[in-house]
C-alpha cells in the first residue's frame, strides 16, 4: 500500500482498504467507486469481491483484477467470466 500511496501522493479522492475481503468491506457499503482493483488469487474471494463491489461501480467505472490471466490463479479468470456473462 505504501507504494501505491506513494505513486498517487496528492490525490485526495483515493481511499485504501487493505484487509482481508468482507472484513475491510463496511466503508464501501453505501458508496460507488470509479475503480477497484482487486488481488484475491482466488475464485472465492474473488467471486465475493465482485459481487459486492460490482453493483458500486459508478457508470464507466474500472474494474482491475490482478491475477486475470495468471496461470495459477484460473479461479480469478472463472469468477470474473461468470460475472459479466450474467
């Protein structure tokens, strides 16, 4: 987080929420983002992840997921799949 924090010095409309997903999910409850980037590994994590941050988007907004197209991590790839294909 310090690294990002560090690229981003002086934007004042960026919030950090490291944690553990759904334990750092409470701040983002009753807002919308323009982007979420999410690093889950996995297709749990993942799955929840978006289901719950994939409604608070705001129109146009970015959606990154760090482990894609990683080949260890085809759980990434499947959950967001069946995401965008509902």
């Amino acid at each position: 987080v310090g690294k990002v924090r560090a690229l981003i010095e002086g934007r004042t409309n960026v919030q950090f929420h490291p944690g553990i997903f759904p334990d750092i999910a409470a701040p983002a409850t009753n807002s919308t983002s323009c982007c979420v980037h999410w690093d889950a590994d996995h297709y749990s994590s993942t799955k929840s992840g978006i289901e719950f941050f994939g409604p608070r988007l705001s129109t146009g907004g970015l959606p990154v997921f760090d482990d894609y197209r990683r080949r260890l991590c085809d759980g990434v790839f499947l959950a967001v799949r069946e995401y965008f294909q509902k």
